[in-house]
C-alpha cells in the first residue's frame, strides 16, 4: 500500500498592504512502496512556498492539460517562479510574493526494473537461407524494462490514470514489445540455417533488442538484459517434412557437383 505525505506547516507570516497573513507552505512527498511504479499526488492546488521532497530513484513531473510539464530529480525544492519556469509561464504566475496556482504531480518510481517473460504469440514463417524452404518457428525469453524519462512515459501511457503498477506497466509493455520481437525475430532467423540458429542466441537477441529499443525510444523506458531463450522449429507434418529434407538433398547434391 502507497502512503503519501501531505503536510501543511505553518512556517512563515509576510505582511500586504499593512496586514499581517500567514503562508502555509505544503510538504509534498511521495513514501510509497516499490510496487507502484507511477502515482498520482491526491493534490493539485499548491502556491510557489509549497516545498517539494523527492527521493532518490524518483522523478516528480508536474503535469497539466495533457502537458508534462516541470520535472525534479531527488532533492528538496521551495516552488518558486525560477524553478518552475514552464508552470509559471502557463499559469502566469507573478515572480516574488506568493501565487496559488493548480496542477498535477506524479511521481515516478525510477529504481525498479521489471523483468517480463515473452513468448511470439503465434508462429513466424522464416524462410531458410540455404535451403529456400520456408517453416514456422516460435522464440521466448525475457526482458527487463527500466524508466529514463519520466516525462515521455506520463505523456504516452499514463493520461488521466491515477497511477500504475508494476505488473499494470509490465502487461503494457510486454503487448507492446511481443509484437515488435515477432517482426524481428522473423527477420533474425533468415539469416541462419533452421538446424544451426540455436548456436547464435547471444547475436539475435543483441539484435533484436536495438530494433526494438530505437521503437520504443519515445516511451521514456529502456530494454534491459534482453535473451532469446529458446527458438524452435514447429512442428511440421509428414508430407512437410518430406518436402523439406528433400529440398535439403537436392540442394547439397548441388553444392557438390557444381
């Protein structure tokens, strides 16, 4: 369970036009658990004495209009006009004094890595190289998903959510990546005869990985210790088979004899 700190303290008086009126200054800090990995701050009305608590290995983003807008790495901050300059902008905040103003805050869990086991959904058709016969073929291994940029992650997944879990954001990604591994994984196994693509595992998972990193650059996230595990051959029927060692056959007599 998350558990969130929202603090009004008493800390400060400032005078206008004569009268004496007190400020106070909201602590905004997230202490939740490590399995949620996006929340949501419950508050959205804050003013430029609020004073902002972010953790190591978290990012708060304040987000507002479908705009992500000022973000914070670890560290304590006072909101002020200076170092929320887009907030100040959008919302025409005054530089100096105190001005209210409303917007979103997550906060992003940016330690955790999640580690996703996939599996191609349905066969791919590969067509070996040597031989020229086509077969179907299925992978499985698994990934690890780690967030770079909170702010390219909020505005891609999250909308108007409250926030996400772990196993929320790794179900997203695992659609989103299977179905990219698949389309590459096709293109991987051409390269390699059916009986030897096992012997390069290390080269095809390097390689799947970048193709797929350069996809989902613009979620904010990077693809972490990627393997293909297994890659098999499906089975195939009699009639297949003989089709296919045959072709095998005649295309060694032609190596051979030529």
């Amino acid at each position: 369970m998350s558990h969130f700190s929202y603090t009004p303290e008493v800390s400060t008086y400032f005078k206008r036009k004569g009268e004496k009126q007190m400020a106070i200054q909201e602590v905004i800090k997230y202490e939740g658990d490590n399995q949620t990995l996006i929340y949501k701050y419950p508050k959205e009305d804050f003013n430029t004495l609020s004073q902002l608590i972010v953790h190591e290995a978290q990012e708060a983003v304040f987000f507002s209009d479908g705009q992500a807008l000022d973000s914070f790495r670890a560290g304590r901050y006072t909101l002020e006009t200076k170092n929320i300059p887009l907030i100040s902008t959008l919302r025409n905040l005054v530089t100096g004094g105190v001005s209210p103003f409303h917007t979103e805050v997550y906060f992003i869990n940016l330690a955790t890595m999640m580690d996703i086991a996939w599996g191609t959904p349905s066969q791919v058709t590969v067509r070996d190289p040597n031989y020229g016969y086509s077969y179907s073929a299925g992978a499985s291994g698994s990934f690890g998903v780690k967030i770079t940029d909170g702010r390219k992650l909020l505005i891609k997944l999250v909308g108007t959510e409250d926030g996400m879990s772990i196993t929320e954001v790794q179900k997203y990604f695992k659609d989103l990546i299977v179905t990219r591994v698949k389309n590459c994984i096709a293109v991987e196994l051409s390269k390699y005869s059916y009986n030897v693509f096992n012997q390069y595992l290390n080269d095809i998972s390097a390689n799947v990985a970048t193709q797929v990193e350069k996809d989902i650059s613009e979620y904010g996230i990077k693809i972490k210790n990627f393997q293909a595990g297994a890659l098999y051959q499906c089975n195939i029927g009699v009639r297949e088979n003989y089709d296919y060692t045959r072709a095998m056959f005649t295309n060694n007599l032609l190596l051979y004899y030529l």
